[in-house]
C-alpha cells in the first residue's frame, strides 16, 4: 500500500504500511524514469502500522520511479514500486513593466524544470478572461489590444500535459494612473507612516519630501518605483509638516501629490521614582520639547481605582502619598494643552514593604559580632545586610527570610563596622535600617615565660592583629603580693608596689623579669591597650628555681645554682662566710663556671709576674 501524500516542486511525501516481518528499517530508492538523478537512503522503521518518509531536491514536474524494500539484518524483501511526479514549479515574480492607453507589458522569471508552456489569462473589470499561450523558452510578454483607462488581473502558470503549476498574479492598470492622494497613519509625536495607491504605468523611481509648513529646507527620500509606504521618523512633536510625492517615469517626473500632518504633542521623558517608602514615593521626570499648559499625574494601584491630578508645567517631580504599603502601582504622566494630550509616559513599581526593627549588634569580639533583628509583618523572602567599615566597599550578605538573627566572622579587630538592612519579598524591598558597632580589640597571644632562673624569666608573645598604643603588664606571686614592673631596655627590675600597671611599648614583642623571689611561682597577665579601649587578658604561671648550693665557693657552683649570666659573683673561699670574695665568672665558655683571675682589657697589664706576686 505504497502512496503519496504531499507533494511540491521539489519534495514527495511517501506512506506505506509496514511489513507483516519485523524489519528495522526500509530501503528507498528512486530515480527519473530516464534513470536520472539515481539516489538511495535508508528509512528506520516507524513505531506504528506506517512509515513515513520524504524525498526533497528533485526535480520539479518530473516523474520518478521508486522502489521500497523491508530490511531486517542481513536480509531485503522483494521492492514495493510506483511512480509519482513532482508538481510543476510556478513562474515567479509578475511584474508589470509599461502600461499604454491599450497594453500592458509584463516580465517573470521562469519556472524550474520541464514545462510545455505558459498560460496568461487577463481579467477586465468587466469580467470577460482571456488567454494566451507563451513559449517556456520566454520571460516577457505585451497583452495589446486592451480596453483602456480599465484595471486588469492578470495571471500565469506553468504546464505540462495535464499538469499545471501555482499561478502568479498582478494588478495592471491601462493609461496613465497618477498617485492621487496620500494616506496617513500612526501618527506620533516623532512618526507618521504614509501610504499610497500603485500609479500607471509603473514609477521608475519614487522621491518623497517632506518639511515643517515654517521652514523652507526640505528632507528627501529616495524610494523604489515598486514601494507603497514609507515611514518618517525623527520628527519634531507638535509641528506640521508638507509631505509630497513625485513619481518618475525615465527622464519625466509627475505632479507632485500633497498633505500635510500635524505631529502630536511629546511625553514626559525619563520617568522615574525614587525615596520609595510604605505609604509615599517620588516621581521624577524631564519636561517635553513642545509647548503645554499642565500635566496630568495618574496612578492606580493593581486592584484599586485611578486617581489623578494636575500640576504645574514648571515641574519635574511629584510626591505620591497615602499609598498602601507593599502594592504594586502604575504611574503614568502625560503633558496636556487644551484639549490636546500627549502620549503616556508609564512605569510600573511597588511601594515598600514594612521594614524590620531594632538591629543590634551583641556578643561582639574582636573577630565576631551577633546581629539580631525584630521581623516585619509581612512575609519575608530574604534579609539583605550590606557591611562596611571605613573606605572598604561594602561586602552583600543574603540571609533566608526565616532568621531573626546572623553570625559574622572574621571581623577586623578595633574596628567600627556599619550594618544596613532590608527585607525582601519578590519585587517588594522595605525601607533601608541601619546600626553601628566596634569590635573589641584583640590580645596579644602565646605569652610564653622561658629561660627561668632563680631571680628572672623571659616573657615573649605575639602581638595582636589590631593596632595598639601599647601594653599592660602585671603579675602576681603565689603569696598574694602584687607587683608592678618599670622598663627600661627590655629589663625590668621589681619594686614593691601595689596598684600601680606598668606600659609596655607596643613595637616589644618580649621583656625579661630580674630580681625575682627563688623557688616562687608567678602568675603574669598581659593586655593591649588603644586609647581607652582594652583587650582581654592572657596569662602564663612560671615558677623560679632555688638554690643548690646556699653559698657557693665559686663560680661552678653558681651555675648549678641557676646562675647563667657571665658577671661578678660573690664566693665564699673553702665554705667560709668570713671569707667572702667578689670574681667574675665566665658562664659561656667551655660550659661556663670559669673563675677568671686574668682577663685582658687594654693590654696594659703586665701578667708575666710570679706566682708571688699575684699572691
């Protein structure tokens, strides 16, 4: 059951019904009946009792054979055949190239494919159709002996045998036709379309002019003898304008053909609105070029009435108030003279919705705060928080509109930071809610006590992040004393004073504590300190050490003594307290514990004396 269904000059839609075997797909091939154009393809089997496929690029008006075969892996069935034409492609492009009191010359372009002929059938007005013939070879024709000053429809075809192709038409006129009159169309402050009947015989070419009625500098447009309408743009509003149009035919132009329009009256320009609340908002606007007496301001509200009023024509905003809040509002603006009104000027916006209250910022740090809020009434989609401080831009911060409340980290420390906030819902946004805080300033951390001997330690710890002024430094002895400490040079030498905080500068990085009390322990606290503000303490506990030898007969046993610093040192000779003698010892060399009883300084000292001597 092989057939055709759609066909045009260049396509055949074939259908059939799919094989009782369960083949994949179908075979097709096809050629004209001369053998021509031989061409194969491979059609999948389509789910259903039919399969469809399309032939395209043939030959228009041509017969061809084809031949179909189920496929099933290896296997072909025995071809289904038939033949089928192609329809006859159609003349193109009817033009009607000179007109005389009683013929009309005609040009096409030609048909693809084989024909016989043409056929021309011309209508009157009267009704009463002719024919003529017309060689395929030919693209041209003159219909003479015509009724003149009469309108005709003319048309062609292709055919061959029986076939007949699509016709193409056109209106022709005999005699002369002039353009008659323009017609205009919308028309806008700026704009006009101008539309115009086909003039007899056809234009070469079309010139359009046109100027405002005061002004003798003209503008011209250059048309195609085949156009119908024209557009002009760019006009001034509220201005009349001398439209004309002259057809060329050659060497020889027609009567000019005349109207004149009036361009209507511009709109506001630039509507806008801005300081948007929940009950009012600000439109704003540029005044229009021509001359009016007022504007007229109209506002309704998606599901309210309109309201209206008039204002000066002096002004370039206008406050609405008593909106409701969260409502969608259309807001239009047009300028108005007389009678006469301008276009709208429009735009659609909402008011606000209501804000949310009392942000706050608690459990700040110098790297944290905690910010909390009241919600507003209505639904909200998302919080916006925007955070700045100092020059910085602005960091964005979308928070979900369920939250009361919002972490931030990785604050700056001793830093005062802005927070403005407002809620969203879809298009709706609430008014803008702001709050200021600073954040603490950050300690110095790792203070840590080394190098701990009998009466010092050394103290060192890593600055903070902040910038400082300088530090406070205390600390307490296990027997409740407190003592404070003076610097000078990174040393630091005790008194005993009770209330008084010692500054530490804020470029130090470390301090050494002499003059400790032995075997004590020590509890040192350490804060950083800007103007006013105050940081957390850190504290270390360190405890000195104690004596191994109560008096020691040299300068060994004041190493083991915790003694590590060269220097004077008092020994007492063979235990002997009655014998008490001040010598330098030498910590460093070879271990340290040196007793040194010569020591060159200037290289005036004789030391190559007896042992008398020295004794």
């Amino acid at each position: 059951n092989l057939r055709v269904g759609s066909r045009t000059p260049a396509s055949l839609e074939l259908t059939w019904d799919n094989s009782e075997a369960e083949a994949h797909s179908y075979r097709v091939v096809y050629s004209t009946l001369a053998g021509e154009h031989y061409h194969e393809v491979l059609v999948p089997r389509d789910t259903g009792p039919t399969t469809r496929a399309t032939l395209a690029d043939l030959v228009p008006g041509t017969e061809y054979g084809i031949g179909i075969s189920a496929v099933m892996d290896s296997q072909q069935s025995v071809p289904a055949t038939m033949n089928a034409r192609t329809e006859l492609d159609s003349p193109r492009d009817l033009l009607v190239t000179a007109s005389t009191e009683t013929s009309i010359s005609l040009s096409w372009t030609k048909a693809m494919g084989p024909i016989d002929h043409y056929r021309v059938t011309f209508t009157p007005a009267s009704g009463m159709a002719s024919e003529v013939t017309v060689s395929r070879n030919e693209s041209q024709l003159t219909l003479s002996e015509l009724e003149p000053g009469t309108e005709y429809t003319i048309s062609i075809i292709a055919e061959r045998g029986r076939q007949q192709s699509l016709e193409a038409t056109v209106d022709a006129f005999t005699g002369v036709r002039p353009i008659t009159q323009l017609h205009f169309s919308q028309l806008t402050s700026s704009s006009v379309n101008i539309t115009w009947s086909d003039p007899s015989p056809p234009a070469d070419r079309l010139v359009l002019t046109y100027r405002p009625r005061d002004e003798e500098a003209a503008q011209q447009l250059a048309l195609d003898g085949t156009r119908r309408h024209a557009s002009l743009t760019g006009l001034r509003p509220s201005t009349e304008y001398l439209v004309s149009l002259v057809a060329v035919h050659g060497a020889v132009s027609s009567e000019p053909v005349t109207g004149s329009i009036t361009t209507g009256m511009d709109a506001p320009k630039d509507l806008r609105v801005g300081n948007i609340t929940q009950d009012s908002m600000v439109i704003y606007w540029s005044p229009p070029v021509a001359p009016f007496d007022h504007y007229r301001i109209s506002y309704r509200a998606a599901e309210g009435r309109t309201d209206s009023t008039a204002i000066g024509n002096d002004a370039t905003e206008y406050i609405m108030r008593l909106l409701q809040p969260a409502t969608k509002y259309e807001i239009g603006v047009k300028s108005v003279r007389g009678r006469e009104e301008s276009e709208v000027a429009s735009i659609t916006t909402y008011t606000a919705m209501d804000a949310p209250l009392g942000v706050t910022a608690t459990n700040i740090t110098p790297t944290e705060a905690l910010l909390q809020w009241n919600p507003p009434l209505m639904d909200v989609e998302s919080y916006v928080l925007v955070l700045t401080r100092h020059t910085v831009a602005g960091e964005t911060i979308l928070v979900d509109g369920i939250n009361q409340e919002y972490q931030l980290t990785n604050l700056q420390p001793s830093t005062t930071y802005t927070v403005a906030m407002y809620a969203t819902n879809g298009p709706l946004t609430s008014q803008i809610i702001s709050t200021n805080f600073t954040t603490l300033l950050d300690p110095p951390t790792n203070l840590t006590a080394s190098e701990v001997t009998r009466r010092s330690a050394l103290l060192s710890w890593v600055p903070p992040v902040g910038d400082i002024e300088n530090y406070i430094l205390n600390y307490r002895s296990t027997d409740g004393s407190r003592k404070a400490t003076h610097r000078f040079s990174h040393l630091l030498l005790l008194a005993s004073i009770r209330v008084q905080e010692l500054i530490v500068d804020a470029e130090d990085t470390w301090i050494r504590l002499e003059g400790l009390s032995e075997t004590t322990e020590y509890t040192v606290r350490l804060q950083a300190a800007q103007n006013a503000m105050r940081s957390g303490f850190i504290s270390t506990t360190f405890t000195t050490g104690g004596r191994v030898f109560a008096n020691p007969q040299d300068c060994a046993q004041h190493l083991m003594n915790g003694d590590t610093l060269s220097g004077v040192y008092t020994i007492s000779i063979n235990g002997d307290l009655s014998q008490r003698v001040q010598v330098f010892c030498d910590m460093s060399t070879d271990g340290g514990g040196w007793i040194v009883f010569q020591r060159r300084q200037n290289g005036l000292t004789d030391f190559f004396r007896k042992w008398a001597d020295y004794r």
